[in-house]
C-alpha cells in the first residue's frame, strides 16, 4: 500500500515507484538446453559450442545433453567447457551473467548412444530424464531444446513425459541429423504433430554459405584476421576445419539472439521459416525404382514381406546400403519387414539389401528426390499441426540447391562481425 500525501503530483509518483512501474524491467533470458552430437561423426559441434560460451551470458543454459553419432560423449562436452574455464575470468568482466564452468558442468548429461529402432524411441537416458526435468520446471518461459544432432533423446522424453511438449520449444537442425535419425523423427512427427518445432533442413546452410560475403569473412581469413590468438577458445577453434567458419548448429542459438523467436515466420540471425502442415512421406510396398520421385528430406518406408518369426517387434533383421552407408531393417511382426531412411539433398540413388533370410537379401532399386520440401502432397504424408515450421521454399532463397538459405546468409556479415567484437573480449 503505498504511503498518501496530499499533493496529488507527489501521490502519483510514489505510487508508481512502489508498486514498481517506474523501475527497469528484470531482462528476461531465454530458457535452453542444447543437444549435441559433439565429438561424433562431425567436427562443426566444436566450433558451435565455442560459440555458444562465448555468448552464454544472454541465454539461460539449463542443460548441454550428449546425443551422438559415433564416438562422442559427453566427456567431450567437459572438454569444451575445461577451454571456456580458461577463459571465463576475461568474459565475466566484460558482461554480467556468464554461467559458471562449474555449473555447466553440473548440466552436462550422457544422452543416447545409438540411433533409434524403428518405434522412435528405446530407453530412458540420463539426457533424456533431464529433458523432462528441465521442462517441468515452473516457469512462464517455454524450455528452448536446440537439438544439434539426432532427436533420440527428445523423441525418449516425449514418449516417458508427453505432458512437457506443451512446455518446449525446438529449433532442430535437420537434413543430414534427419537420415540418421529418421525413426525417431517420424515418432515425433505421428505421435507429436502438435509440437512447437522449428526444421531447419537446409537454412541453416546460409551460416556458412554465402558466395557474395566480403573476402574478410570467408574460408579461414575470419579466423586469421578475428580469432586467432584471442583466449584458449580461439587457440583450439583452430582444430576444427582449420579455423574455417562451419559452425552448422549455431542458428539454433542465433534465432534466440537476434529476432523474434515467438515469429518464425519473420526475420532473425537464425533464419526465417514457413508454418507446414505436413511432413512428407512416401510409404514403398516392395521395391522402388529411380522412377519414383520424393521430396529431398522425406520419410522414405519400404516394407518387405519374409518370413513370420517368433522374435520381437524392433529386431534388426537385414540391411540396406544406401550411397555407401548402411541402415538396419526390421522386422515389424507378421512377417513384415521396414526401414526408414531420409535423402539430405535432391539426388538419384540406389540401394541394396543383404540379410540371412533369402526372401530379404539381394533386393534392389532407387528413387529420385527433389527441391523442393515438402514436395507435393501424398496420402501417406504425416499430417502436422499449426506450429511446425520449416524452410523457405521460395526458389530466390536458395543458395545452390539448399532452401531457405539466404534468410541467414543475409545477415552473415551482421552476425560475424558481432562476433568479432566478443573475440576482441579475450585478446591480451
């Protein structure tokens, strides 16, 4: 209750100051927990989670989740952090709100370690356990999940807590992280199609492709003109790529910074999106030909008949080598046999099959993908709900053949200089 006077100017202003409408308004951060496959199959995590400590003072990092392909785990998120420790007492004293290394690594969990049978989803994960924490917290802020590599422990954690997809926001980056993890991905999308998610298939792209940027902030001249010597950070980013920008995961973290993260549909440092309401999918009984046309990152089923068995649903009874990598197959119960798989780009491709079961081994054929996604529309599409969005189709935002990546590579010069001047925080 505020104290009264009789002057009715003097009673207007007290009254404003305390209930506290004159008074700055507390900024307010939003809430993340990135999912990394650093360490595994590609080096670009490294970069991006140098970048993201190098601006952890405008997020609230909740968790840094270990979800690799290959031989990463979260020892090598401790790495990271071991270089921003490093370098930590030069940031704080430039800006308030740096998270404490001791505290990132209190945040740091072991997520899956190997993609997803065919259901989506497998086990629980000390990364996905703390997914659902982190959701659960009350809060009036949803809990941002930047997933920088396969969707395991998210699908894990909506499947264990569907009540938290109400509570998150994703911003995935998808395209080659689809095709590696495509069963979890179609969970998602059967199970969850009213999720708030951001797929960003090939717009991310435009953070490191851009053949019209100054020759200042191309290949490795940005390193050796900004970086280099500048911190432990700066002396390691040099080990990844030799110190040229990639950093394919950061849009995730840029859309946070600079935009309206609410609005996909608008403008921001990480891209600007389209509402979808389908994921395109096409569903093959028996073999498929160069002849069949699908969109470049849809679902592709084949399902083939063999012999019934009594092993369980999920088990992995034949392969398929696809561009010179292989994918397991399953079986689906009642003698029928599935895979999943997602093409990154437009492409022709062909496949073939090897199993121990004679009905399942030897199979041959192909399909054409195309630009761009979703592609037209077919019975078998996953219908999705009103806040799923996805890359720019508009064929003036291409860069190459990779949709929607101008919408970042217009801000390139504008978000790499920015910075350059937190490099400058850590020179000597």
């Amino acid at each position: 209750m505020p104290f009264v006077f009789r002057l009715p100017g003097l009673v207007l202003c007290l009254f404003f100051l305390f209930s506290g409408s004159l008074l700055p308004a507390q900024e307010v951060k939003h809430r993340i927990l990135v999912s990394t496959d650093v360490g595994g199959t590609d080096p670009d995590d490294f970069q991006s989670l140098i970048h993201l400590f190098m601006y952890a003072d405008q997020v609230a990092i909740e968790g840094l989740v270990s979800s690799p392909f290959g031989a990463g785990r979260k020892s090598a998120i401790l790495d990271m952090i071991d270089l921003y420790e490093r370098d930590f007492p030069r940031l704080a004293a430039r800006a308030k709100g740096f998270p404490s290394p001791d505290y990132l690594r209190e945040v740091s969990k072991q997520g899956a370690l190997k993609s997803a049978p065919y259901a989506g989803h497998a086990q629980s994960t000390e990364g996905s356990d703390w997914i659902i924490r982190c959701a659960r917290k009350q809060s009036e802020q949803p809990l941002w999940v930047l997933v920088w590599g396969g969707l395991e422990d998210l699908a894990q954690a909506l499947h264990d807590a569907p009540d938290i997809a109400d509570k998150i926001r994703v911003y995935w980056i998808g395209g080659p992280n689809k095709k590696w993890s495509v069963n979890s991905y179609a969970y998602i999308a059967q199970n969850h199609p009213d999720l708030w998610m951001i797929e960003a298939n090939a717009t991310y792209r435009g953070w490191f492709m851009d053949p019209e940027a100054p020759a200042h902030l191309k290949g490795d001249a940005y390193y050796a003109r900004y970086i280099q010597g500048k911190g432990a950070m700066g002396v390691a980013f040099k080990n990844y790529y030799g110190g040229r920008i990639k950093m394919g995961d950061t849009p995730s973290l840029a859309y946070l910074l600079h935009g309206s993260p609410a609005e996909p549909e608008g403008e921001s440092w990480g891209g600007s999106f389209v509402r979808i309401d389908r994921s395109s999918r096409q569903v093959f009984a028996g073999a498929s030909s160069a002849a069949d046309t699908v969109a470049a990152y849809a679902t592709l089923e084949w399902r083939f008949e063999g012999p019934e068995l009594a092993i369980p649903a999920d088990s992995t009874c034949f392969r398929m080598e696809i561009l010179g990598q292989v994918w397991p197959g399953y079986y689906l119960g009642q003698g029928v046999y599935g895979i999943r798989y997602s093409p990154k780009r437009a492409e022709t491709a062909s496949y073939k099959t090897e199993s121990g079961f004679p009905q399942l081994n030897g199979l041959q054929g192909g399909y054409t993908s195309t630009n761009p996604w979703p592609g037209e529309a077919s019975a078998t599409d996953m219908a999705l709900g009103e806040h799923w969005y996805s890359d720019r189709p508009n064929p003036a935002l291409f860069i190459e053949d990779q949709q929607g990546a101008q919408t970042i590579a217009k801000f390139r010069e504008e978000f790499l200089l920015d910075w350059a001047d937190r490099w400058d925080w850590l020179a000597e």
